[in-house]
DNA sequence: CAGCGCCGTAACATAATCGTAACATTTACG
DNA sequence: CGTAAATGTTACGATTATGTTACGGCGCTG
C-alpha cells in the first residue's frame, strides 16, 4: 500500500525515537538583558541542556506553546509582557500548563514571590544567583514536574479521546457527547480497568458541590453506554455489581 | 454522526514525528504517471532530497500523516480523490496545515491556479516543466515554510486569511470583519481544531488589560459567523458545551 | 459636531442537558 | 421458582448554557 524506497523507511525509523526519548531536557530562556542571556545560557548548556532563548514577552509565548520546553527561566521585567503577564498566560493552556517555570528576578520582595507563584511559577530566584543554585533549583523542578502531564489523546481500544479539539471517536464515528459523558468517559480512560463506585464518581467528576443522588451515575452510565456502542451490542462499560463501574474491553 | 477516515484522527494534534535538524528534507510526490514519478524522483534525489511515493490520493492524505514530508508535489489529477481535494483536505489537519505544498498540473489556466491557491497551495507548477525550475520553486517553500500559526497567509477549509493585506475571504467571497472579529478569527485559524474557552479567547484575542464579560465573547463569536457564513448553513465554527468554541469543519 | 462603525452589556429567547422518580429487567440466592 | 436487591431504562420538568437582539457609548472621520 505504502510506496516508499526501503532506504527512507529505515533511515526514519532509526532516527525517530531518538530524539523522543533519551534528548536533552530543553530550557526556554526568557530574558532581555544580554549579559544575563549569555550566562544563563553558558550555564545551561555546559550542565547538558539545551537552550532556546526568547527576549520579549510574545516570543515568550510564542516559543513555549511551538517548542514545548521541558523548564522555562522567567524574567520579571521584559518588554511587551511581564513575566508575571506570560506565566498567567501560559498557565491557561493545556500544553503550557505543567511546564516548569522559575521565575528571575532583581528583588527579592517577598511580594512580588507570593504574587509570583500564585501566577504559577514554580519557583523563584533572586538576582545575582549562583550557578549552582540555578542548576539546583532547575533539577528540583524538573523532578517534580513528572506527573502532572495529562495527556492530550487519550486512547482505550478504539476509542480515541482528543482533549485539544474535545472530540471523541470509536473507531471511525464521531461520537457526540453531553458535557457530562465527557467528563466521565474521560476520567475512565484516565485510569482504564479500574472500578470506580458512583461515589467516586461523583466526587470526581460531579465535584463535592452539589449533592447528587448516586442512582444518577446510573442514568449518565446508560447515555454513555448509548452514545458510544451506536447499535452494535460491543459495550465497553463494565458493570460491577455493588462495586461500580469500569472501562473494559467487550 | 459522521464518518472519518482514521487516518484523519491517528496523529490528529499529536506531535509529528520530529526529524534530526541535518537529515535530507523529505519530499512527498503525488503522482499517478509512472514516467513523471520517476522523473521527479530522480530529480529531487539528485539534488539531496529524500522522496516517498504516493499514487493516488487516499495514500497522499495517509503518507502526509504518517511521514510528515517537509513538502509535498501534488498532482492535479489523481484516482480517487483529486489534488484539490487533498490539498483542502490536508489544510483541515493541525498536522499538515502547514507543509508546503506544490500544484503539479498539465494546464495553466489562470482559474485553476487561483483555485488551487485557494485550497491552501503554496506555488503552481504547470508540467511540462525544467527540473531547475522545480527545484527553484521547491527551495522557495521550504524557505519560507513555517507553523501554520506564524503563517502570512492562513488556510481553513475554504477561508483564506491574508495577513499581509488584512484581507478574509471565504471561497470566491470577500468577508469583511471588524478589528475583533479578525483577530478572533486568525487566533482560530492558528489554532485550527482547537477549543478555547472564553477566558482563553479574552486572554488572547482581547489581551488582559481591561475587564471584559466573559459573555461578550459570544457576541463576537455571533457576529463572525453572521459574517462568515453569510445565509449559507455551513458554520466553521463549533460551540463545545460548557467549554468554548474552535474552529472546525462544517 | 454629526454620522458611522465598532464595541460591550444586559435582557430576553431558545436549546441542550441534567437530575429524579417511576417502572422494567436482571441477578443472586435460598 | 420465588423474592429481594441491584441495575437498566424511560420520560419529563427544572435548570443552565448558549443564541440573539437591541441599545448606549465611544472614538473617528468628514
């Protein structure tokens, strides 16, 4: 089906998990002042990352959201956006939301930190600073930021949940779901297999807010259940008598 | 419900593969006459490109997907799906909204050429044509290749966004827009597929700097449809409950 | 300064979704 | 088999989100 020489083929399949998997964290620079820019970078790249620089606010932005940077050094005065501006700002993506950031900075008030880190950065680190606090500081963040990737495309079977343009297909329908059937299809295949009791549901994906009845998770479980398996008896929802209910295989 | 083909939704917003920065740029060539295949190829190989082979227009979508090709020589006549309709179709996708593309085709009328251009072709070639010539126009597009959102020119469907003279057409029509709806508009087509909440948008298209009703977004969105879509029924616009809005095809 | 286009907002209209209760069916178990 | 408990299914009124319209204000431009 595919027409391709053998000879691409195997040179892009050696080449592609290459980079994916054991490539040097990059670290996004965002800084305006040059000498600073240089240190940073020199720093950097001689403990083994790779370096992007950007030196406004709109780079900034622009940068993170194409070059997916594994931590980004923030400064707090630039032109066209602050750095308080950009940090808000990335945290409202998805793609953004989890990177790392710590935030650089002349003064030291503990103001402007608290003001810092409720934006989202974080950590936080004073002008002049030390090499080796930098580098210190960057491989604790860089440890802490494993988890919190969700992913984007969630995958059970043939089912294919995209986050990004909220769209879910099984096999090659598009299925069309009611917020709530969302928010529960999504949250099985966050954790597929695992039973989930309508309590837990309801804290979950309901929110603790508003009291609802369990018997409800019954009636969305049915919506579901409707909305995915169209007429064919393939039924990905599991019932688990007086336990709950699971993603799983037909 | 509507039927896609899978292959539209197996990379759909994933990252594509990503190719070491000095390999051979990859060349896709759509064509379905074996002696112009052969010819383009050897050409292009010459001149230091990698080339993968599609021969008919269900493979051109499934190679674009999958190889990521740095361009791709499109055919005008193909079996089973025309270059128009691969190439509309290719600008639909994230993916591959922004490789370049060139128009191969055995006529030069004018008509076709805007047509083409239209559909999110990047340049024309009407055979036959000089290997030098093709090579030029190649090293043009991938000059200036660049992500879609950074584009001067964006492409969706039928909606063609100059950047450069500010202009928006939809198909053969001209759409005029106020400042706002513009820039609502370029952020969708950055961003093609992807949902945004108001908040976002607010962030985004208005900027932070005064308040703004999060309800006012959907006036906006009200009026770039009105104008958008004119009386026809085909909303490129799609409202996720609870959610947001994106960008997407009727 | 009058007219025009654009904007933000509130108010009202419409549509989608939600939660619940009532009834139907299945399951477990003696 | 027969019964009780658990789950499946359905229909419907209430609620909420979004669509739509109209209006006043503001900044330009002639």
């Amino acid at each position: 089906m595919m027409q391709i020489s053998s000879q691409d083929f195997l040179l892009r399949n050696d080449k592609l998990p290459e980079r994916a998997k054991d490539s040097k964290p990059l670290i996004l620079i965002v800084e305006d002042e040059e000498a600073i820019v240089t240190l940073l970078d020199y720093n950097l790249r001689s403990a083994g990352y790779d370096t992007i620089v950007a030196r406004d606010g709109e780079e900034a932005v622009d940068l993170a959201l194409t070059m997916a940077p594994n931590a980004i050094l923030l400064d707090w005065m630039l032109p066209l956006r602050s750095g308080l501006e950009v940090c808000r700002h990335l945290r409202r993506f998805p793609e953004t939301n989890d990177v790392p950031i710590i935030m650089l900075t002349a003064r030291s008030e503990e103001q402007d930190k608290l003001r810092g880190l409720d934006m989202g950065a974080d950590d936080y680190l004073t002008k002049p600073f030390s090499p080796q606090e930098l580098l210190a500081r960057l491989r604790a963040v860089l440890r802490r930021a494993q988890p919190a990737r969700l992913k984007e495309i969630l995958v059970f079977a043939d089912i294919r949940m995209d986050q990004g343009s909220h769209r879910v297909t099984r096999g090659e329908t598009l299925i069309e779901l009611a917020p709530t059937e969302f928010r529960l299809l999504r949250h099985f295949m966050q954790f597929p297999g695992r039973v989930f009791s309508r309590e837990q549901l309801l804290d979950t994906v309901w929110g603790r807010e508003k009291e609802v009845e369990p018997r409800t998770v019954d009636v969305h479980i049915r919506r579901l259940r409707k909305a995915l398996n169209g007429k064919a008896d393939s039924d990905v929802i599991r019932t688990v008598r007086e336990v709950g209910y699971s993603l799983d295989q037909p």
